[in-house]
C-alpha cells in the first residue's frame, strides 16, 4: 500500500506513539535520525494520519491523565533505581572493609 507522505505523522515521544495505537491511528513504523543539537540518532515513528487528526489527538495527550500518570511512573522509576544505587554502593563499601 502506497502511502501519502503529506498524511504521515511523525514523533519522538515514545509514551505519545502508544497513546496514538490506543487511539486507533496505525503505525507504519520507525526511522533513525540525527539530532543535531546534540549529535546523536533518535528514533522517530511514523503513523498514518488518515484523516489529519494526530495533532488534535496529540494536545489531548497533553492534557491527559496518561500523560500525567506515566511522568509520575517515570518520576518514581528514576527515585527507586537512585535509592538502589545508594543501597549497592553501600553495600560494596562494607564488603571492601
């Protein structure tokens, strides 16, 4: 299948291209690029957006509780793996002495 390039959506926000599967808009797939500020690759997904809604539904997962829910999982993911370093830090200096 042939698709218009002008009807692609593409993001780099991985929580944003679940939300998108959710809604129902298909994905296509995923492309490397360059990110020139800091000059490394990142991954970009590609979507169909058939009937041009992707930005509507994009500033609705803004707004969302998804969003909301999965920065706070990240926030309490980042707080659990430092607790985990400070604890095996810990416990490799009272093996050393």
């Amino acid at each position: 299948m042939d698709i218009d390039t002008s009807k692609t959506f593409e993001t780099t926000n991985l929580d944003l291209g679940a939300y998108l599967m959710l809604e129902g808009i298909q994905y296509l797939g995923s492309r490397i690029a360059v990110d020139t500020s800091r000059n490394e690759p990142k991954a970009v997904l590609l979507f169909f957006d058939q009937k041009g809604n992707c930005r509507d539904i994009e500033r609705l997962f803004m707004l969302s509780r998804e969003k909301k829910y999965r920065e706070l999982n990240k926030f309490l993911l980042k707080d659990i793996h430092l607790e985990i370093k400070k604890f095996n830090a810990k416990l490799s200096k009272q093996v050393k002495d």
